[in-house]
C-alpha cells in the first residue's frame, strides 16, 4: 500500500542542505498539515564549500520565509547589503571601461521599455544611470534603504553579501531549533535500493541507518546519490563558458571603518574575472579563470597584482590563498526516481552572476510548491522539476556567455575564443540578431519564473556598449513615447539626488541597523 511521502532525507549540510530544509520545514514540516519528518545528514569530516558570497533579492523572501529576522542574518553572517555588479574592463580594457547591472528595473518596466528611447536619445549617459537610480546610488557607496526602514524593505532592491560558513551554521541553528529538522552527523558509506530502484535506506559509515521517502542530494560537487548512486553525468559546457578553476582569499579591512562596497566588483583578467565582494570584517576575493589558458603560478601572479592595487594593505605573506577546481556543467536530470539533487550536486559553473545560490532557491521553491504526496505523483512532479531546472541553466549559461561574446576584448587567446560564436548557444545568437533591430523585451524572457528578466540582458547589453545595426525602429519608437519617457527620466534624475542625499552609507546601514536591534 502506498504509504505517502512523509520522510526527507537531507544529505548535505552546505547552503543547499540548510536552504532547502528551511523551506520544506517552513511549510510542510512539522505543525503544518503535511507534518514531514524532515533529516539533514552532514559529514563531520568533509568541509563545505564555504565561498559563495553574493546573493540575489530572492533571498529576502527566502529568509522571510524561514522566518528569521534580517537583523540577526546581518549580526551572525558577517553579511551587507549588495545592490548589484559592477563590472570593470569586460568592454575594451580602457581605462574608463565600467558599467553596472543593478537590481533593480528600469522605471515602469512592465509597460514601457526605455531602451528605445535611450538607444535614440540618451547615450550620453550611462544606460543604468538613464533608467534607474540604483547604479548611482550603488557607486556613491550608499546602502539601499533608510536607517529605520523596516527589515526586508528597501529604497532600491537589494540581495546581501555573507560569509557562506556562517550563513550554514545560522540556519543549522534557527532550522533545527525552531522548525523541527533533525540533524544528523554521519558519513554517507552506501544506499539500500528499494525494488522499483528507489533509494530505500542510507547506511552511514558506523553502521546506522537512515530511512526515508524522498531524498534530497546536497553532498557537493560530488553528487554522492545523484551521480555516485544513480550515474546521472554532467553536461559539460566548457566549449560555452571555459571557466574551471579559481583561488579564493579572504582579506581584512585596512580599517575597521572602511567603506563596504554595495556591489560585487568582477574585474576582466586576461584569462578569466576577479570578484571582490566587501562584508562587515572582510573582503572575499578571488579569481575564476580557465585552466586551459593560464596556469595556477601565472594566476596566482594576477590575483597578487589585484590585490596590490585594489588592497595596497594587504600583507600577502599572511593570507591565505585556496584553489578550488570545478567542471562547468549541469546534469542531464536533477530527479531521478525518489532522489533530487540541490545545489553543487545539481552542477555549477563560473558565479559570475552569483547564480548558484538562487538556483537552490528556486529548486526548494518548487519543491515546496509541488511536494508529491505519494510515488505517482513524484514521477508528475519529477518530470516537470527536470524540465524547469534544464530551462534555467541553458537560460543562466547565455546570460554569462553573453557578458563575453560582445566583448571587444583582443589582447588573449583567452578572450579571442571567448568572443568567438563559436560555442554560443544557438538561442543566444539569434536573440543577438533579434536584438539588432530592436533592445530586449519581455518575450526575451518570457516565463513568470524566469531569473534573468529581459532588463538585465538590457543591463549587459547596453553596459558592454552593443550598438544595434538597425536604429529606424527605435526612432519610430522614441517619438511614440518621448513624453513619457521624458517624465520618467526627470523623475530618475530627481530620484538619484535625493537619495544620495538620504541614504547612509551601506556601512552606516548597517551599523545603525545592528545598534538598534541590541
Ligand atoms: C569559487 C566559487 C565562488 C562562488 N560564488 C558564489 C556566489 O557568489 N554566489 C552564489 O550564489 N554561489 C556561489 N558559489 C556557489 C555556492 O558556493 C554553492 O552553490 C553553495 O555554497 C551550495 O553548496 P552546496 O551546499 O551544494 O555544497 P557544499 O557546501 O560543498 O556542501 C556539501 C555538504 O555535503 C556534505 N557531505 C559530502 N559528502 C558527504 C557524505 N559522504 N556523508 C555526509 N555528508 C556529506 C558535506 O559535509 C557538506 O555539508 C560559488 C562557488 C565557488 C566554487
């Protein structure tokens, strides 16, 4: 008889595990109607991964939905407010080769797109400075809200900034302690098959036991249950993004005072990209690049030749640097009968857009929404959980592609071949085509659950400085709309003063915000 789905199994206790334990407990754990029993299974003995640093927007709601308080998430993660990229010298490598891919939208995006009228009419300023008060106010190093804005709300739309090993152990806390998740340590050895190929038991390294209904694979890289137990393969896209290394180092402050930046800043190397990312003790620093065209000492040379220029202060002798190797790709299916795999174990590629953590967000999304309550169901639900991640990493992997394919880099191998179509998604060559007569739009990405709206390839586009080859339809466009658009940019531009008059600065925020909640 079908007993149901009432048991998870959780194997992994990295931002994945601790995430989507948050969430399924939040709605269907303990106290709610599905009452799951819900398990994370977590090695003592093997470390998470403990860089991934940059989050979305989504994690505002993801937290509201677990259920903590911002001010606490900001005490106990060494966490800051993040309000977008800035990207340096991805265009040319000129001097002034900066642009940024704010959060927020541009103004009333859902009904006018100010791309034509900026594409006629106002290329002397930047496109995000045109659409949205957000890039200014993000460069001036001001935070996103007012110091007494109520927690989760903004003035401009903002993710955060977090030290990962701690943002692990805070769930772990709220998780275990206020939603009814057990943790478990143990090492995973072997899995008990059920009839119909299901996992049935997990048999740890001691002995012990762990039976479940569903489970949920958040072991890393590895994918001990979605590759090592049922053989799914990656789905390598190393001709599309050759990306697969990077050294990672954590670098003090000059002072305890100084600036915390608001973006991340991903700086163009000559074989991959640095991100320096500020939170409150710290900056997290670190450069991705392809293996294939640099090797490690000529790369270390690169990320000591950042550091002496963007942290003079920093005593390199005293830091320590961590090499971190990954193949870029997915897998070709994240459920396989009773097991899912969330986060690293699902696949990763370069955090150039700090897409990783949203995606497990969004995978213990729509797990909550269409928790299977029994084996038929699961198949259903399977199935279209397979079809919606493949959409989203084919959409994440021509987004990044996008960032170097319109490139005007020519000073490396690296860059010739990056900028090639060669490797570029069929998909993203067209829309490139598309987008010769006319900017992005709504059926660019056209899904309700879409992770890059159609404005950030607007951002992208624009910022990388894509002149479209044919301009007549934007004419015909601007004139339509030029009343309009005039009030909304006057608005923007009242908008950007304003604010920069308001806002404190991202460390003020938070420093008023920690103070008040003592
Ligand atoms: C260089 C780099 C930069 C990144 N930057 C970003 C970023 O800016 N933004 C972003 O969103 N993401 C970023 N990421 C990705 C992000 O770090 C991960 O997606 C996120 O941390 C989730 O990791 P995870 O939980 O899947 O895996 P891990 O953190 O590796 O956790 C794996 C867990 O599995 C457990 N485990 C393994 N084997 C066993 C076993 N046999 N038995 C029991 N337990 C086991 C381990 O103990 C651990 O708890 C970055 C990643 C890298 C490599």
């Amino acid at each position: 008889m079908d007993q149901g789905v009432k048991r998870v199994v959780i194997v992994g206790g990295g931002s994945a595990g601790w995430i989507t334990a948050g969430l399924l407990a939040a709605e269907h754990g303990q106290g709610t109607n599905a009452g799951l029993h819900i398990t994370l299974l977590e090695s003592a003995n093997i470390p998470i991964i403990g860089v991934g640093e940059g989050t979305w927007p989504s994690m505002r709601t993801t937290l509201q939905k677990i259920g903590v308080a911002e001010t606490d998430f900001l005490r106990e993660c060494d966490a800051s407010f993040k309000q977008g990229t800035q990207f340096d010298g991805w265009r040319n490598a000129s001097k002034d080769d900066r642009y940024f891919h704010p959060f927020s939208l541009p103004a009333e995006y859902s009904s006018i797109n100010l791309a034509n009228y900026w594409l006629s009419h106002g290329r002397n300023a930047s496109f995000a400075d045109f659409v949205t008060p957000q890039a200014a106010i993000a460069s001036a190093g001001k935070g996103p809200k007012q110091t007494g804005t109520p927690e989760f709300a903004f003035n401009v739309n903002y993710g955060y900034h977090f030290d990962a090993g701690k943002f692990a152990t805070f769930l772990q806390r709220h998780v275990t302690t206020r939603l009814g998740v057990m943790h478990q340590i143990g090492d995973l050895s072997c899995v008990e098959r059920a009839e119909n190929g299901d996992i049935a038991e997990l048999i740890l390294a001691d002995g012990a036991r762990i039976a479940g209904d569903l489970f949920v694979d958040c072991t890393g890289q590895k994918g001990l249950l979605i590759s090592g137990e049922f053989g799914v393969d990656l789905v390598s896209v190393k001709d599309t993004l050759f990306n697969d290394r990077a050294i990672a180092v954590q670098v003090p402050y000059e002072e305890k005072s100084s600036p915390i930046a608001s973006t991340t800043r991903a700086t163009a190397q000559s074989a991959g990209w640095v991100w320096d990312i500020g939170l409150q003790t710290r900056r997290g620093i670190g450069y991705v690049h392809s293996s294939a065209h640099v090797d490690s000492a000529a790369a270390h040379e690169t990320l000591y030749a950042y550091l002496k220029d963007a942290a003079p202060h920093a005593d390199r002798a005293s830091l320590t640097f961590r090499e971190i190797d990954f193949v870029p790709g997915y897998r070709e299916n994240f459920w396989v009968n009773n097991c899912l795999a969330v986060g690293l174990s699902a696949g990763f590629i370069e955090p150039l857009e700090a897409s990783a953590l949203a995606l497990v967000e969004q995978s213990a999304n729509i797990l909550c929404e269409h928790f299977p309550r029994n084996a038929e169901v699961m198949n259903v639900v399977a199935k279209r959980f397979n079809e919606k991640l493949s959409y989203h990493w084919q959409s994440i992997i021509e987004f990044l592609k996008l960032h170097y394919v319109i490139s005007q880099r020519d000073d490396s191998d690296y860059w010739r071949e990056a900028r090639s179509m060669q490797g570029c998604p069929q998909r993203l060559q067209e829309k490139i085509q598309l987008w010769q007569q006319q900017p992005p739009w709504h059926d660019d990405a056209p899904r309700i659950d879409e992770l890059f709206p159609s404005a950030s390839y607007q951002y992208v586009l624009y910022g990388m400085g894509f002149s479209p080859k044919y301009t007549e339809s934007n004419r015909a466009s601007y004139a339509q709309m030029k009343g309009r658009a005039e009030q909304l940019l006057s608005v923007n531009r009242d908008k950007i003063e304003q604010m920069s008059a308001l806002l404190p600065t991202n460390r003020a925020l938070i420093t008023s915000m920690l103070s008040a909640a003592q």
